[in-house]
C-alpha cells in the first residue's frame, strides 16, 4: 500500500509537470517575441494614429517623465541675470551671477495630459553703489532665495546678508537690506515667466 501510495504520488507529480511550462518549452510553443526596430517607412505607415503627447513609443499616452534640469537651470540663470540695475533711493544695484541654482524641472505625461513641475534653490551675488552720508559706498553681498516650487511664486521669501557689514553703520546697514528686498518684485515676474515658459514646453 505504501508503494502504491509512492506511485500515485509520483503520477501526480508527473501530471503537474506543465506548471514548469517556462523551463520546458515544447515544439508546438510559440516563438519568443523579438524587437524590431522602427524605420523610417514604419513611421509614415503608422501616421493615422491620433496625435498624443510624448515620446513616439508612447502612443497610448501612459505616464512618461522627462528631466528638464539643464534647461530650467540655464533658463533661471538666464533670466536672472537679465533684471539689470535697480535705481534704489540712495543708489543702484544689479545682480551680478547666479552663484547656486540647484533643484529639479520635469515634464510629466499621465493619460495623454501633461503636468509639469519643479523645486529650486537659488543663491544671487549681487553689487553695487549706496550714497551713504555724502559718501559713495560700494555694496556687495548676496541674496538667498530658500525654496520655492511650482504655483508658489506668490509666496516667495528672500533673505539679504552684506558681504563686508562691518564697514556700514547699523542704520545704514538696515537701509540697504531694506533696499535689496525691492529686488523680490523683479525676480518674482522673471521666475513667472520661466513658469510659463515651462507650461509651453
């Protein structure tokens, strides 16, 4: 009974063999898939499709992200560097690098719509001339901007600091901090536009 046992049990094996289908593939099997790569000619065939958003692999119009780091990186720096000089009460400014422009830009396609997005940092050296006490001063220093993301521009902080503050009184010192903070409308309407430059893309 106990070899009669075995023996069914061996059957039983034997007769669930074809979970191993992967491993054993058997004459009547159909072929493996191979790639083909598109010519030319593939592509004008292929033009009743209806135009979607994306890559050309991707007709469906599935998810699909593409890195935008170099050009919105470019384009901020570009922007920023083109305010020029702001007329100050007591003299004029202008930002003079982009020191640090760091984060991320992308340009996602979900179900055939697109979204884009991005989070950046941005440090901006800036120079230029106070008349302090009938004397002419040259100002140098830098603005932070901590930060700041898609759709919130509206809510944009920076952050002054004066590269040789011992050489300027309190006051006048406050002043020009004071001053470099009009500096936020310019850079908010630059940053607005590299938004909406983003949105076309």
């Amino acid at each position: 009974m106990e070899n009669g046992g075995v023996e069914k049990q061996q059957g039983q094996e034997q007769g669930a063999s074809y979970t191993y289908w992967v491993r054993e593939a058997t004459v009547d099997a159909a072929p493996l898939p191979l790639p083909k790569k598109l010519n030319p000619q593939d592509m004008l065939s292929n033009q009743s499709y209806p135009a979607t958003l994306g890559s050309v692999w991707n007709r469906a119009g599935t998810w699909e992200e593409k890195n935008l780091n170099n050009w919105a990186t470019h384009r901020i720096k570009e922007l920023l560097k083109s305010v020029g000089f702001l007329d100050l009460s007591c003299g004029k400014v202008e930002i003079a690098d982009v020191t640090k422009c760091v984060g991320d830009a992308f340009l996602v396609t979900v179900r055939n719509k697109k979204r884009v997005g991005y989070t950046y940092e941005l440090t901006l050296k800036i120079e230029g001339e106070w008349l302090l006490r009938e004397e002419r001063k040259t100002v140098k220093g830098h603005i932070d901007i901590p930060e700041f993301s898609f759709g919130e521009l509206d809510d944009l902080q920076m952050e002054v600091q004066l590269s040789e503050e011992k050489d300027f009184l309190q006051q006048d010192k406050l002043q020009i901090i004071q001053d470099l903070k009009l500096f936020l409308q310019p850079i908010r309407e630059k940053l607005l536009q590299f938004e909406q430059e983003l949105k076309d893309r």
